[in-house]
C-alpha cells in the first residue's frame, strides 16, 4: 500500500473496508519495508512506543530492505489511517503494505 497520487481517496476507501471488515477497537497488523537502516526501523518502532504493539522485523533475503511487521490495537479506522500517514511523513523512503 504505497501512497497514491490521490491519497485522500485511497484513505477514503480502506476507511470504508476498514468500518466494514472489524468491529471496534480492533487488533490492526501494519506492513512497512525500508531500507536496512537501523536509525529508519528505529523511527518506525518509536511511532508506535506506548501503544502495547508487537513488533517484528525480518530482513530481506539480500539484507538490503527489512519488512516490520506491527500488530496493534487501535480504536478506530480513523486512527489507523492518521498512522500510516504519520509514518509516511516522518520515515523516508517507507512502502507501508
């Protein structure tokens, strides 16, 4: 799930599949790729401090990009989606899934 060129309508749409496929709060699994850099998984990992998430990481099978894995419980689409974006903002280079 890479951000595309109209944003506001993508975000719209998994709002939408978001009310339609969970009752909640919900547990929500997050998929982001980036390069193997320590400090850019740092970043990633530190958006979700505090939140109770269950992080994992897995590194590419050439070491060059590391998928983090993020499971956590979040109250609403609304704040699923104010995530992602947050994390497209703050984390360069990042290919949220």
């Amino acid at each position: 799930m890479s951000v595309p060129p109209n944003s506001e309508e993508f975000y719209k749409k998994l709002k939408g599949q978001l009310y339609d496929t969970a009752l909640w709060p919900s547990e929500y699994l997050y998929k982001f790729i980036v390069i193997s850099d320590k400090e850019k998984i740092k970043q990633i990992e530190d958006l979700f401090d505090n939140l109770g998430a269950v992080i994992k990481t897995k590194k590419s099978k050439n070491g060059k990009y590391t998928s983090v894995s993020i499971n956590v419980s979040m109250k609403n689409p609304d704040a699923v989606i104010d995530k992602y974006k947050e994390v497209t903002e703050k984390v360069e280079g990042v290919i949220s899934l």
